[in-house]
C-alpha cells in the first residue's frame, strides 16, 4: 500500500488493520499498523533482474558463484 509521511514524502508500506475490542468484546474502534517496505521492495526488485551466476577471474582461476 502507498502510504503518505508527514513531510509529503510517499513509501511503500505493509499494512495491518484490527478491530480493537474493550473488555467486554464491544467494539471500540481500529488499530493501524504501518511498516515501511520500500527498501525490501527495493532490493527483491533487484534480485529478480540480477543475474543467475557470476564468475569471477582472478590469476587464470575462475570461480562460478
């Protein structure tokens, strides 16, 4: 979900919402919980371009990772 910060800026953000209930299961209202993503979105986009190996030559040896 697009979230907004204070300053205007956006961010990508995972987002849970739960009733909240008083002691006697009445309900009182909403809890709202915002966790910014964009950096995890980031970095999975990333990976999904990278490529599948790299090789490494140093001194006539190469390594495949």
């Amino acid at each position: 979900m697009l979230r907004i910060r204070k300053n205007g800026s956006h961010f990508m953000a995972s987002v849970v919402l739960t009733a909240r209930l008083n002691s006697h299961r009445e309900h009182e209202g909403f809890l709202l919980i915002s966790r910014d993503v964009s950096d995890e979105r980031k970095f999975r986009n990333l990976l999904e371009v990278a490529p599948d190996g790299v090789v490494v030559t140093d001194q006539g040896v190469s390594s495949l990772w």
